[in-house]
C-alpha cells in the first residue's frame, strides 16, 4: 500500500475536522429549537390557566348574586343574564315533608322538628342507630303553648327509659332502633330530640300526614361565556325552618351559666 504524503494527511483531517464542527452546530441548532417550542408552549399553558382561573372567579361571583337574590326572595330564579356573557340560575326544594334524616348528632346536642301548620299529623316514629360504640338515648320533648311532655327512650328500659329493641329502614337507611309512634296533636308545636350516651343519626317518619318543611335547599349555577366554552361554578346553600336560638342559650338556661360575648 502506498504512503500517503504529509500533504495528503493534513487535509484528510481538515475534511473530518469540518465535518464534525458542522455535526455538532446541528445539534446545537436542534437542541435550541426544541428549548424555543417547549417555552412557548409552557406560556401558552400558564396563559390558558390564568384565563380559567379568571373565568371561575367570576363564575362563582355570578352564582353568589343568585344565590344571595334567591334567598332574599325565598324563591327559585330562572335563568337570568347578568351582563354579555353572565347569567345564574337558581333552583328550590323543599326537604323533610315525606320523612326527615340527619346527619350525626353528637351526644348533648339536639334537634328540633317543626310542625306548625299540620293539624292533620296524627304522630311520628323516630328511628336511630348509633355512630360510636357507646349505645344512644333519646330524650324527647313535646312542646306545646304552655307545657311541654317528655318521653325517654333506650335499649334498657331503666331509669324510667322506655325500653325500645327494634329497628327499621326509612327511605333506605337501616336503623337499629325506632320508637313507638309518638301521638301528636294541633297543639304541639315542635318536638326536640336530645341526643345522650353516644352520637347518632336519627330519622323521623310521619304518620297521618306530611310533616312541615323542614329545611329549604338552594342550588345556584354561575355561568360566564368564554366563546364556544362555558365555565358553571355551583354553589348549594340550606336554611333550616327552624327559627329558634343556638343551644348555647339553652345550656346557659338550664345550668344557670352565662353568655360572654
């Protein structure tokens, strides 16, 4: 094989010299490229959440208006327009006519049921099972004008408990134990139901009649147009019928404390 000259050799590496400095200004130039489409596509992004966080904000400020408007008015609103591309709708219902259940009632709470308004009610089974290992008692109080009627209610029957051992299911809730039927008359205006031993969820059934509403639940939607998208923000508020005051003032009654504000 033949030698090649020192002349030969020198621009042998030239030639693969330039080419790898044009390889790796390529490379350069495709790694730059790609750090350009990736920063604008992340501004892009932050823009676009920006716009959608601004979009809800004014959503759940438009829901609010209706809301606060319906409440005001004790009232479902149709849809209503609140500016170019705002509106709210707010729908009512009324809950506990059919049967009422609560949530859990910690021990030494209570719970007042309504029943001005319903001469026909003829009386009301209470059911409830208890949330902790520790059984619940039932002290209930019917209320009338100008006396009031307690009844007590247990698992044991003592201490002038009436003993209760069966349960029932009421609008699909299995319950552990449920009361006689309480009688009720035109003159009793609410019953209340103190809650002793251990939290519990109750239910209450009516007999003879509906009860009264109890509660009165508002769902509100807020909508703002955002071209061919539309950002809904829903707000749900219930006020209970039930106008009496907090049972601080009644622990401050009955244990002769007082209220400092």
């Amino acid at each position: 094989m033949d030698r090649l000259t020192k002349k030969e050799m020198r621009h042998s590496e030239q030639v693969q010299h330039g080419g790898q400095v044009a390889l790796v200004m390529v490379l350069i130039m495709t790694v730059v490229s790609a750090v350009v489409v990736s920063v604008a596509g992340r501004v892009t992004t932050e823009t676009r959440i920006q716009q959608l966080s601004k979009d809800s904000s004014e959503a759940f400020l438009t829901a609010q208006s209706g809301l606060e408007e319906a409440v005001s008015r004790q009232e479902s609103l149709n849809t209503t327009a609140v500016g170019e591309d705002r509106s709210y709708k707010v729908t009512l219902e009324n809950i506990g006519q059919d049967g009422l259940l609560t949530d859990r009632v910690s021990a030494g709470s209570s719970i007042d049921i309504v029943l001005n308004g319903s001469a026909s009610l003829q009386g009301v089974r209470i059911y409830w099972k208890s949330v902790t290992s520790s059984p619940s008692a039932l002290f209930v109080s019917k209320v009338m004008d100008s006396s009031i009627v307690d009844l007590a209610y247990d698992t044991t029957g003592e201490n002038g408990f009436t003993r209760v051992t069966s349960g029932g299911t009421l609008n699909g809730v299995e319950f552990t134990h449920v009361t006689n039927q309480i009688d009720l008359d035109a003159t009793v205006r609410r019953i209340r139901v103190f809650v002793y031993g251990g939290a519990a969820i109750l239910g209450f059934q009516p007999v003879g009649d509906t009860l009264p509403v109890q509660v009165v639940s508002y769902k509100s939607e807020g909508s703002v147009g955002t071209g061919a998208e539309t950002i809904r923000y829903g707000l749900n508020y219930e006020e209970s019928r039930d106008k009496r005051t907090p049972e601080v003032f009644d622990y401050a009654l009955f244990s002769y404390g007082s209220i400092i504000q």
